[in-house]
C-alpha cells in the first residue's frame, strides 16, 4: 500500500523517484535537496501546479496508487508551460479546494493573508463561487414554477369538479326523461305490432350503446385500480419497518451526555480560576507563600497541606487532561445521539408510509370489487341487449318520426353526457395530484432555501471548525496569545491578557500556526478530506523541533497521506521518512 511517484524536471528535482506510505511523511533534508521541490511534484500530480524545471523544455510526474496511475506531462510552448494528462484530482472544485485547504506550503494563500493580515473572506469561501449557487436555484425555480403551473391546473380542476358533477346528474335525469317518453311513445302504439317493434328495438339499440360505454369505462377503471394496486403492493412489500424502539436508548445516553456537560463545565470553571491564580502569580489571594532557597512553599488553599507551586501545576494539568477526556466522551455521545434520533426517525417515517400504503390499498381494493361486480353486471346486461336486437332487426324496417326524434335526441344527451363524465374523469384525475404536487414544491422551496443559506452555512461550519481547532492547539502549544477567532466577517482576531492583540505582535511561528489552523478550518468545512487524499506542510522553519512535532501529532489523521518538510535535526519526528539522496537536483545556486 502507498504512493510511487516518479519525477522528471519539475521544480529543482531533474530526476528522482520516492514511496508515500500511509498516514505521516517526512522529507528530512538540508536546502537545495529538493524537499520542496517533492511537495511541488505531488501538487503535479494532483493537478494543481506545472512547476517546469528551469530551463528544461519538458518534465513528467508518474503516480501510482493502489487504486490507479496518472501521469502528468509539462511542456514549454511560447514562453508558457501547458499541461497533458489528468491528475488524481480531475474536478476544478477538487483543485481548488486542494489547493487552499490542503496543499500547506509556503505560497499558500491563506498562510500567506495571514502572515500580511489581509482579509481571509474571499479565499474561505472561494469554493462557493465553483458550485453554481445561483444556477442551480434559478433551475430550481425554474421547476418550482411547473410544478406550480401544474398545481394551479389542479387546483382548477377540483374547483371545477362541483360544476361538472352537476352537469352531469342533469344530463343523467334528461337522459331517463327521453328514455320514459320513448317508452311512453311505444306504448301509444301498442296497437299496431310493428311500430312498438321499431321502437323497442331504438330503444335497445340506445341502452346497448349506453352499455358499451359502461363496459368501456368501468373496464378502463379496473385496468387503471389494478395498476395502481401493483405498484402500491410491489412497493408495500419492499418496505421494511425496523421492530425496535430506540427511545429508551436515546434517553438513556442524553442522561449521560447532560451529566458529562455538567461535570465538563464544572471542571472547567475549577480549571480557569486556578489556572488564572497560578499563571498571573497571585497565589497569596488564597494563602500564604513560604519562600525559600530552593523554591516557594506554600499551602494548599484547599486542604492546607504544604506543596509547591509545581506540584500544583502538574495537578491543574492532570484536570486539564481530565476535561479534555470527558469533552472526547461527550462528542462520543454526540454522535450516538444523532445516530439514534436518525434511526428514531426512519422508523417513524417507514411506519406512517407502511400505513398509508395500506390504508390505500384498502380502499382501492374495495373500489377494484366494486368495478369489477358492476363491470360484470353491465357485460350481461349487454349480452342479453344483444340477443333482443338481433331478434327484432329481422322484423324492424323502419322507424316512426317521433321515435326517431327522441332516439337522435337521446343520442345527443348521451354523447354529452359521455363527454362530461369523460371530463368528469378528468377533473378527478388532475385534481388528485394536488397533494403530490404540494409535496413536490415544498421540497423544490426547502432546497432553494438551503442553497439561498449555503454561504452563511459555510461560513458558520468554517468558523465552528477554526474555534474547535485554535482550541485544541492552544492546548498543545505555549502561545503568547490566549485566544483567536474568526469574526462574522472572517477577521482573524487575536486575544492576550483579556484583550484583542494585534497580528504584527505575534511571532513568526504563532502566526504560521494560525495560517495552518484557518486553512485547516476551511478543510473541515468544505470537507476536503473526502476527496483530496493528501494533505501537504512546508516551510515550516518558524516552529521550534518540539512545535513542529506537536504540529504533526496534531495533524495525525486528518488525511491518508500527511507529507510535511523538516530539516535533519528535526529527527525525533514519528513519519516514514523520504530519502531526497538519491535525487538528481538542480545546483545550490537555483531554488528548490
């Protein structure tokens, strides 16, 4: 498992070759060897440099990763360097963020604005402008507005329901009026055998049509009920409802979680009063010094016993270590908190949506019943309209005026009445989907609104990160300041003794250090690990060895690959070390 990279005329290696494993790296040599020459080459590889070789009219980086292999080429072309190949990092996003967030060297943009104190604003949400924000929400509502125009139609339907459901009943109760007169008419005229026989057989003719339609209609509704029905019941069948009931659980570790909270902030109070007596010298609030030749003595303003000052540090430092284990325990906790409640609410919602499709299958299979009994019916009705047609058109020629006058009536209210149920039909069919399309736009809002918010949700996730981290390496490191934050607007604020401090009072390590903590703050926020596997530390001259070493404990596992610089004294450095000796590099007289 590693990287190989193999490196031809980029930057000051003419030509070298070295092993990445995972986890922590360390290039270990003098100036002019090439160290950071290698960082460059990798940022080759990932896509986001072309450091040509002076002087040289081309270069190539190989990496080979478990995974796959990319080889990147350079080439001097009109006074420019282009590139050929793809690097590991393929999206333009990817670089970007690569490159501010993760790829630490000296040139680094964000280390670089803070060593000047310029404004951190636009290269902490730099990423922002590669998403297409505005596009992606003007496509957004662009299909909010459909699914409104759709929603308007349905909303129309069913305010037109009522209207149509009327007109129909009345097209129903003229249609039985015709049909009574028919009758009526046939009856006038029971004398003459012939003339009822025409009439009979109208009127047949009219019902079996009337059928047909009915056989049509209800024979499209069983289609449609038992179409839905498979889907709903394919649907029923893939769900699965977990049996369990996380709710004791969940209660269960929110008790403990507030009683670690509760302890943690108790501590901490403990901790800041007695840290402020001992680090501002002021031990004489609370007791009596003894001083002596070999150190002070004093009296534990707790128990009385006779101790020093350094005893008494070491035991503030044990409960230092203890509020930081109980913070690790409490996000512990966190995180279990937010995967039960996750769990609690799949289970909820797969429940509600197993009783809903059941309730609906329910009904539809009734309904289903009920068509398919009535389509039964209307299919015999026709049958038996069909055997006494075809009895009277053998004796039936012709039809009487006034029959025929109320039959093509008849004909006309039945083809109106065909046409209103059919929009009747209609109407129902649109105005169902009103609370799918109410859903739907709710969901096209909701998303809009996320996206309207992502610049102020990154900002806040980025200064979250920056405070969590500043915090962390206060704990490990010996700073002249006590505190430093990101304003809303990104301003990199430092505190000392209670008071804001300017950024030209702190030293040169300090202030890479809060270079490398507001990148990293960025690396968190815009979640760069997940796609950039490489994290990059150079020029990092301004830390003492055991700084530089705490750095990198620090850094520990914040990518799959850590690979920073260091000179050959720093070489108490838990890393795989790259060996640069074998390199051919340019002369001491070019920068590496």
């Amino acid at each position: 498992m590693g990287w190989e990279l193999t490196i031809e005329n980029v930057a000051g290696i003419r030509r070298g070759s070295a092993r990445i494993a995972p986890g922590n790296n360390v290039v270990r040599a003098t100036n002019w060897q090439g160290k950071s020459s290698f960082l460059q080459a990798i940022e080759t590889a990932m896509g986001t440099a072309a450091p040509l070789t002076e002087g040289a009219d081309a270069g190539r980086v190989e990496l080979e990763t478990p995974d796959d292999s990319y080889a990147v080429e350079l080439r001097r072309q009109d006074g420019t360097v282009v590139t050929r190949g793809s690097g590991l990092l393929e999206d333009e996003y990817d670089r970007i963020r690569a490159d501010l967030y993760a790829f630490l060297d000296e040139d680094n943009a964000i280390r670089d604005a803070v060593r000047r104190g310029d404004d951190l604003a636009d290269l902490l949400t730099k990423p922002l402008e590669f998403e297409n924000i505005e596009e992606r929400i003007a496509e957004l509502r662009s299909e909010r507005s459909s699914v409104d125009a759709e929603l308007s139609n349905a909303e129309d339907a069913a305010n037109r329901l009522p209207s149509v459901q009327e007109e129909v009943t009345r097209l129903d109760d003229r249609l039985e009026e015709l049909t009574e007169r028919r009758n009526s008419l046939a009856d006038a005229d029971d004398a003459d055998g012939e003339e009822a026989e025409r009439e009979e057989l109208s009127r047949l003719r009219a019902e079996r049509s009337r059928t047909d339609r009915r056989v049509d209609r209800l024979s499209d509704a069983v289609d449609r009920i038992e179409g839905t029905l498979s889907e709903l019941r394919e649907e029923r069948e893939s769900l699965t409802v977990p049996e369990e009931d996380v709710s004791e659980e969940l209660s269960r570790i929110r008790d403990r979680r507030e009683s670690i909270r509760t302890d943690v902030e108790l501590l901490r109070a403990v901790y800041s009063a007695n840290r402020r007596v001992l680090t501002e010298g002021r031990v004489e609030l609370l007791t009596d010094r003894d001083r002596g030749l070999l150190g002070d003595d004093v009296a534990c303003w707790l128990c009385g016993t006779e101790t020093d000052e350094e005893t008494l540090r070491e035991h503030l430092e044990a409960l230092s270590d203890r509020i930081s284990e109980l913070t690790a325990e409490r996000a512990e906790y966190d995180d279990r908190v937010e995967e039960l409640e996750s769990r609690r609410d799949r289970i909820r919602n797969a429940t509600q949506r197993r009783d809903e499709l059941d309730r609906r299958i329910g009904d539809l299979e009734a309904k289903l019943a009920d068509r398919a009994e009535s389509l039964e019916s209307a299919r015999d009705h026709r049958s038996e309209l069909d055997e006494r047609i075809e009895s009277l058109e053998e004796t039936v020629a012709e039809r009487d005026e006034e029959v025929a006058d109320v039959a093509s009536e008849l004909a006309r209210v039945e083809t109106e009445l065909e046409e209103r149920r059919d929009e009747l039909e209609d109407l129902e069919r649109r105005a169902d989907k009103r609370s799918t399309l109410a859903d739907e736009r709710e969901a096209l809002s909701e998303e809009i609104e996320t996206l309207r918010n992502r610049k102020t949700e990154m900002k806040r996730r980025t200064r979250e990160a920056f405070d969590g981290a500043i915090a962390d390496l206060l704990d490990r490191f010996d700073t002249s300041f006590e505190t430093a934050r990101l304003t809303s607007e990104f301003e990199l604020v430092v505190a000392r003794d209670g008071r804001t401090a300017s950024l030209d009072a702190l030293s040169e390590g300090e202030l890479e250090l809060l270079g490398i903590v507001a990148a990293l703050a960025g690396h968190e926020a815009f979640e760069v690990g997940e796609d950039v596997p490489v994290l990059l530390l150079d020029r990092l001259g301004g830390l003492s060895a055991g700084n530089l070493s705490t750095l990198v404990e620090y850094l520990d596992g914040h990518a799959e690959y850590l690979v920073f610089t260091a000179y050959p004294e720093h070489d108490a450095l838990e890393a795989s070390v790259v060996d640069p000796a074998e390199w051919d590099v340019v002369s001491a007289d070019a920068s590496t």
